[in-house]
C-alpha cells in the first residue's frame, strides 16, 4: 500500500531542518569564539576584572581619532600595535619585484566604532586612513 505514496524530497523532511538549525546555532557560537568567559561561578568583590567591550562607557571605549592621530609614516607594526592599543587580526601581504614586501592591516572595528587600515611597505609604515561608524 505504501508503494503508491510518493517519496518526499529530502530538504522537506523535518530532521533535515533540525540538523539545519544545529548547524547554525553551531556557526552562531563559533563566531563568538574569539570571546572568553572568565565567570567562575562565584563572587568574589575583592577581584579587579577587566571591563569588556559591552560593559565599557563611551569614554573607555578606544578612540579611533586620538589612534589614527599617534601613527606616522615609518613606524614599524610593533610601533603602530604599541601607539593605537590594538594588534590587528586582518592582515595580508604581497610582494612586487620593485616595490617589495608590502602589507596591510586593519585595526579596530566596529565594536571600536572605527577602524584604521594601514599599508607597511617593506616593514614600514607608507599610507593610513581611517573610518569611523
């Protein structure tokens, strides 16, 4: 009897849907991974902790005009790291016959409320801008 019945579609059945929502819940998490949870359950007052970026006021928050204004033209990446307070997580790198190395790095970001992109030619910084959001 069940031989006349149509098979359904395999997007149509609703396991399919569940591993779907499992998987993006999963991505969900693995975006925040970055994140770490240092609350150990209990309270103690005595214990200084570092404000994270959603508990930190606009005056704490890092100011990409007062950054931007610290760099100049042939700091290294270390000196840049050192005068914005921010080590870059997006940075790629090429090389040219008669240019040579250059790189190119973003530090900050939307979280910050701006960003400054800056270009390293053979290991010196060349160009800078910036964004604000």
């Amino acid at each position: 009897m069940n031989e006349n019945k149509a098979k359904k579609a395999w997007y149509k059945k609703w396991w399919v849907w569940v591993i779907i929502v499992f998987i993006l819940i999963g991505i969900g998490g693995g975006a925040n991974g970055n994140r770490t949870n240092t609350t150990s359950g209990k309270s103690n007052a005595s214990t200084t902790e570092k404000p994270t970026a959603e508990t930190k006021t606009k005056e704490e928050k890092w100011d990409v005009e007062v950054a931007y204004a610290k760099i100049t033209a042939g700091m290294t990446k270390a000196e840049v790291e050192t005068a914005t307070g921010k080590t870059s997580d997006s940075c790629s790198e090429t090389s040219a016959q008669y240019v040579g190395t250059i790189e190119s790095c973003n530090y900050g970001g939307v979280g910050d409320n701006g960003m400054i992109m800056v270009q390293y030619q053979n290991g010196k910084l060349s160009t800078k801008s910036k964004t604000k959001f």
